[in-house]
C-alpha cells in the first residue's frame, strides 16, 4: 500500500498542510495516517486541535523511522508522511529510502524553485537504494494575479521531476481549517473548491 | 520587453545557473568519494593508539564527562570542552 512524503528544502512551502489534507482525502476510502517526522510537530499540533473522534491518526516519529513506517504501512492502507524541511536531515533521508511516492510542494517564488533543485539531486541519490521512488513536484499556493505564478511550471520544468498537472491554489480555508483541527474536507461548502483541487491531484498523483 | 517578459528571463537564467551550480557541486563531491575510495598503496596503516579520554578537572562538577554522555548527539557535539 503506498507510502507518501510530502518532502521540501525550505520552511513554509506547505508540506504539513498538504499533508494533513491530502492525507483526508485518501482516508475517505482507505485507511489513512499521518506520520509526522518533522520535529516542528506540525501535523500533531493540528491533531490536537480537532475534537473530531473519528480524525486522523497522527503519529509521532519515534525511535527507527524505517522500521515505524513499514509497521504502519501494515495497519493501515496508505501513509502520508511530513517530512523536516530539508532534504538533508536524517528523517528526510530515511523516508524517501522507504516511500513509494514523494510529493514536493513548490511555491511560486524564486527560493523555493532554487530550493527545489536540491531536492531534485536528494531524490536522485535515493533512487540508488530506491529505485521505484516516484517523485512529482506539486504548484501550491498559486495566486492567478501574480506573474510568478504564471511562470512558475515553466520553471519548475527545468528540474529533472514530473510537475502534476493540478496546481494548488492559495486559499485563507487552509488556514482556517488548521485552526478548526480539521481538513478541508470536513467543512462542507466552505472547503468545496479546496477539496475538488486536491481529489483532482490524488487522481492525478496516484495513478 | 514587458514586465512579465523581463521576471521570465531572470526567473529562467536564475534556475539554469542554480541547477549549473548544483551540478558542479555533485561533481565535486563525487570526485572527491572517487578519490577518497581508492585503495591505499602502501601497506596497511596500523589503528593510531587512542587518546585516553580527558579526565574532568578536580572541581568542575558542571561539565564532568558523564554529563556529556547523557546529553543527546547534537548538544555533545557542539560543546565546547574547557582544556
């Protein structure tokens, strides 16, 4: 059953709340969890938020990453893991030595596509010990305004990895749902247009 | 030259210089593990003896060595042991 990362060199490019969010997304047919390896403890934060029985389960990365996650990959149908935000940690290392796909969040901004180019080189060395490793760049918090955001695929195809076709737009629901402790998928109308993105790329992305 | 045309071409040039610049550092490091994996002409170096380990001043209960040793990889290794 697949494992995913959400992998990145840079802070702030949206690993946690795709993570979260994606991670729901799946578990609306299969069994679903989060592992959270980034020692921030983002996603166990917005675990903690939710008075929501029935959410998420959210682990925190503990002892042998490479032996808990092929543990979990047993519980569960599919695992969503939030890397640190650098591709040279550790956990990072370890996770995409064990996932099948790693999603890299890119945001339309200069740093983040120079940032990306690294993970590009990460992704390459891990492919030596895990040669199945699908890696796929995701566009995230597209604004249409902004002319970056219109250059952004263009640049983004200069790096050796797949751009998915859905981009992620920029939306204040994100955010509005962390607080909640929930996914935009627990929010009926006002995460509609927020959710149909994300089924588009896990429809895209896991094919 | 529009705005939108300038911020493509410095968007563009900016990513073949970093991917320019990525490149060459992997060669680096690649030549680098090359050369440090080649095997060793001469015969085999005998280990060097091992320094015993620095004994805590008389008196320096803060920084005793068994302190060091509880304390995780990271805070060990940015310590800086008084001489």
């Amino acid at each position: 059953m697949p494992v995913i990362a959400l992998v990145g060199n840079k802070g702030g490019a949206g690993k946690t709340t795709l993570s979260v969010n994606i991670a729901a997304g799946i578990a609306r047919d299969r069994r679903t969890a989060v592992l959270d390896a980034d020692p921030q403890g983002s996603s166990l934060q917005w675990r903690a938020f939710t008075e929501d029985e029935n959410a998420l389960d959210v682990y925190e990365a503990n002892g042998d990453l490479s032996d808990q996650i092929q543990d979990l990959r047993q519980q569960y149908d599919c695992l969503v893991i939030d890397c640190p935000p650098s591709v040279h940690a550790p956990q990072t290392h370890t996770v995409l030595r064990s996932c099948d796909l790693a999603l890299i969040p890119v945001q339309p901004s200069p740093v983040d596509l120079w940032a990306t180019v690294h993970t590009e080189r990460a992704i390459e060395q891990a492919r030596e010990v895990n040669p199945h490793l699908r890696a796929i760049l995701v566009l995230n918090q597209l604004e249409s305004r902004t002319t970056l955001s219109r250059l952004v695929r263009e640049a983004a195809e200069e790096i050796d990895l797949p751009v998915a076709k859905t981009g992620i737009r920029r939306r204040a629901i994100y955010r509005a749902s962390a607080l909640e402790g929930k996914s935009v998928f627990d929010l009926g109308k006002r995460g509609a247009d927020a959710a149909d993105e994300l089924k588009n790329l896990l429809e895209e992305v896991m094919n | 030259m529009s705005t939108k045309d300038k911020t493509r071409s410095k968007l563009m040039e900016s990513m073949r210089k970093t991917k320019a610049s990525a490149n060459s550092t992997s060669e680096t490091k690649s030549t680098k593990a090359a050369a440090s994996s080649k095997p060793a002409a001469s015969a085999p170096k005998k280990a060097p003896a091992r320094k015993p380990a620095p004994r805590p001043a008389a008196g320096s209960g803060n920084y005793s060595s068994r302190g060091m040793v509880q304390g995780d990889s990271y805070q060990a290794g940015r310590r800086i042991w008084p001489d």
